[in-house]
C-alpha cells in the first residue's frame, strides 16, 4: 500500500477544513481578476449583484436552519446530531466565498477610482476587511457580523449601480444608494426567520461611510481616473490629443517623465486628463491650478471646468491651460461640481529656459 504522504493528499478532515479558508479566499479573488474588466462595466455590476443575491438567499437558509435546529429535543437523534462537519459548516465556508467575491471586487473598484491619498487609504481598507474576511468564518455563525458586512457589500454597490442607472454622480444618489443598502440589509433580517443576530451596527455602518464621503475620503464612483499629466505643448491629430513632456536625464532609469518643468516667461503649460465614465454620464469636472506659498499652504489660482460625456474607454479626455506660472511647487486637482477630488498631479515649476538640447517625449492620450 503507498503511503498517503507519498502521493500528497492527506485526508484528515480538520487539515482540510482549516485550508479551506485559504482556498475561499483565492477561489474569490482568482474569479474577480479574470472576469472583471478595466473598467467598471454594466456586466461587471450584474454578477455583484448575483454575489449580493446569493449572499443574501444563504443567510435567509441558515436563519432558516437555526430556527429549526433550536426547535429540536435537547437530546436530538444520533443522525440529527452527528452531522458531518462539512454539512454543518460547509454554507458559511460559500458565504465566506461569496462576501470574498465581493469585497475583493469593490477593492478592485475603488482602487481603480482612487487617485489621491486619501481615497487609496480607503481602497486599502476595503483590502483590510477582504483579508479578513478569510479569518471571519466563525464570527458569521454569530450573524450580527454577517449583517453588518452584507449591509456594508450593499451599500458599496449601489454607490455603483445608481450612478450607472440615473447617469449622474449627485451627492443625492451617493446618500440614496447608501441608504437603500441599509434598508434592503434591514428588510431581509425582518424576513428571516428567528431574525437571528442585530441589525442595529448595519445603520453605524451606513453613518460611518456617510461621514468618510462627507470629508472626501471615498473617491467620487464611479469615474475612474485613467491618467493625468502636464507639458509644454499640445497638438490634436485624427482624434488623439499629444503632449510633450520633459524627459528625464539618462540616470534617472525609475521614471521616464520629468517632475520639473521649465518655463518660458508668458509659455502656457497645458493639463490634460482622461477620466472614465459610465455610459451616458453627462457632468463637469474641474481642473483646480494651485501654487504653495510658504505662508499660506496651496492657493487656488484658477478653477477652470469642462464638460464630461461618458462611455469612453480610455477615459474622457479634457483639458486646461495657464501662463505666467511662479516657480515652485504646483499641483493641478481634478475635481467633480461638487467638489469631489478624481485625481491629483504635483509638479514643480523652474523659470530656467529649458535647454535647447532637452530631450522630450510626446504622451498621447
């Protein structure tokens, strides 16, 4: 007889359960990196909210099962009692899965959405809670958690999906979306049966990231920041924009553009970015020109706006001038009309003439 340890598979029931937190957690991700696009697409928000859906049916069933087995004799049958363990755990074990789907996915999301500090630190939340969902399986079997992360997974899509439906990024849809994820989260705990665990922390939850959009540390979803960058020139040609850029010096191998840019007294220097959009999105964007002043921190000196259409894939693209530019350090802040920063791109400015053998670079958006 070979020995088990010969041919790698070792049937031992508790060395399997305790790894299939591990496969849950890259079973969730895997899926998500090969199904989910580059940008956020209607079909990527169709299979959220079959993972939403699926979630939901799971706990309503282990309500349902709770309620059941609580109704049983204090001395329940053999068969009834010795339940193999994979029956018993085996549903948190999907929903482990299922919430993993999701937050990996909205991770994915906001990252893609995050082009400031701020923002990216709340990306790397949602990654904090995605890791530990992998360690939550018991916690659920409790339910207050389980409502608490499934209220959270709903709001965050709807943030998403109302944007994509209404084609507008008003802070009223961001409030209403946020408020209907509490609410469906609240109406399927008062149609489960037994109503298992509180519902109370989901509303904390729905309070808490009202406050986080609030001081603008969710980025405003679901436009996407595809790119932004300045230069000394820019050109349209057959519906691509080009813009030349200082290049850096040879030794400088980790970046191939310049954070300095010299200027020419009364040269313009252009801003040109590209943001993405759902399809039939219609709003403005904003570029905010600001300067450092050593007294005073940043000081607007121009706040020019555009329109935006979206669909494009590569991002919408728009663009903003400004001459006569102080040295120092500058930074041009995209913004929505509510004030919600998209991106956020630092440079410094010289007034040494650049050199005439600099070399540039052309960047096509």
């Amino acid at each position: 007889m070979i020995p088990q340890s010969l041919i790698g598979f070792d049937p031992n029931p508790e060395r399997l359960k305790r790894a299939l937190p591990a496969v849950a957690f890259f079973a969730g991700f895997l899926w998500d990196a090969l199904t989910l696009g580059r940008s956020v697409a209607p079909l990527d928000l169709w299979i959220l909210s079959a993972y939403l859906a699926g979630a939901g049916a799971l706990l309503w069933w282990l309500g349902r099962r709770q309620q059941a087995l609580a109704a049983l004799p204090s001395e329940p049958e053999p068969a009834v009692a010795a339940l193999p363990w994979w029956r018993e755990s085996g549903p948190y074990f999907l929903l482990q899965f299922l919430f993993g789907g999701l937050f990996s996915a909205l991770f994915i999301f906001y990252f893609k959405s995050s082009g400031y500090l701020l923002a990216t630190l709340w990306a790397l939340a949602l990654g904090g809670l995605l890791v530990a969902n992998e360690f939550l399986e018991d916690r659920y079997r409790r339910f207050t958690l389980a409502w608490a992360l499934f209220g959270l997974c709903a709001m965050l899509l709807l943030n998403f999906v109302v944007p994509h439906v209404v084609g507008s990024i008003s802070v009223f849809w961001f409030i209403l979306s946020t408020l209907a994820g509490a609410g469906l989260a609240h109406g399927l705990y008062l149609r489960t049966p037994g109503r298992p665990g509180r519902i109370r922390p989901v509303w904390a939850v729905a309070a808490g990231l009202l406050l986080a959009y609030f001081v603008n540390l969710i980025p405003p979803v679901p436009l996407v920041n595809k790119d932004i960058a300045v230069g000394h020139a820019l050109a349209k040609t057959a519906g691509t924009f080009l813009l030349r850029q200082e290049k850096t010096p040879w030794w400088v191998f980790w970046r191939r553009v310049s954070g300095e840019v010299h200027v020419r007294p009364g040269e313009p220097i252009y801003c040109v970015s590209a943001v993405f959009a759902p399809r039939g999105l219609q709003t403005r964007l904003y570029h905010r020109w600001s300067h450092h002043d050593a007294e005073r921190g940043w000081v607007t000196a121009s706040h020019i706006g555009f329109g935006l259409a979206g669909g494009r894939e590569g991002g919408y693209r728009g663009y903003t001038w400004k001459r006569n530019l102080a040295p120092g350090e500058w930074k041009v802040t995209v913004e929505t009309e509510n004030g919600r920063t998209v991106a956020v791109h630092r440079f410094e400015v010289a007034t040494e003439p650049l050199a005439d053998d600099a070399a540039l670079l052309e960047k096509t958006f």
